[in-house]
C-alpha cells in the first residue's frame, strides 16, 4: 500500500490516503491513478516509516519543495528543527534518566511526569 497526500496552495498538507501498490506501483502511476478518480491538485507520495521524503505526511504538516521532505506542525514556539532530519527538536535535550518527562513550554524545559 502507498500514502499519497494532498497539498494545499501553501504546500500544507490537508488529505493522506491509502493506494493500493496494485494501481501505484510508481509513484508517477499513482499520481496518474489519483487524477483517474477525479483527485485534483498537488499530490505527494509518502511512507509510513518515512524512509523517503524524512517523515511521513500529518494533516496539517508541510512539504518543504526544497528538502523534498514531509515536516510536522511544530508542536512548541521553543522548539527548533533539525535541518538534516526535518524534525522538531527542543532546545534542551531529553533527560536520559530513564524517567518521564513532559515539555513544558512556559518554562521551555522538561518536568517530570507523576
């Protein structure tokens, strides 16, 4: 099965759906099957385990035309992406003590989870 995700005129995504590998084997085919079902616009192929394109497409996220990579939303104004993965990172590291912690924004640092 293949995810294709549809982009808006802001390169947001606002759709993911399921192909079968049967009608996209490629991705070319894909996008020709997707116009076959009436889909219009800006369609973009993605994985589930973002071996391609860096992470798999979230309504709401982007595509970055120039990484050729799928970005989440950034969930916190602190936080800052890591160009090379293109995901969002906090400015602190995770704490490694094996314990849970939660982001707290208005802090900009980990709290321990009870």
């Amino acid at each position: 099965m293949k995810y294709y995700a549809s982009l808006d005129e802001s390169s947001v995504v606002t759709n993911v759906i399921l192909v079968s590998d049967e009608d996209a084997p490629t991705e070319e085919i894909g996008l020709q099957f997707l116009v076959s079902l009436g889909l219009t616009g800006v369609w973009k192929e993605t994985c589930e385990n973002g071996s391609f394109r860096k992470n798999h497409a979230i309504i709401g996220g982007v595509y970055d035309l120039v990484k050729d990579a799928f970005i989440a939303p950034n969930p916190f104004a602190s936080w800052l992406l890591n160009e090379g993965t293109c995901k969002w990172e906090a400015p602190i590291p995770y704490p490694t003590d094996g314990k849970d912690y939660y982001w707290d924004e208005s802090t900009t640092s980990w709290i321990k989870d009870h």
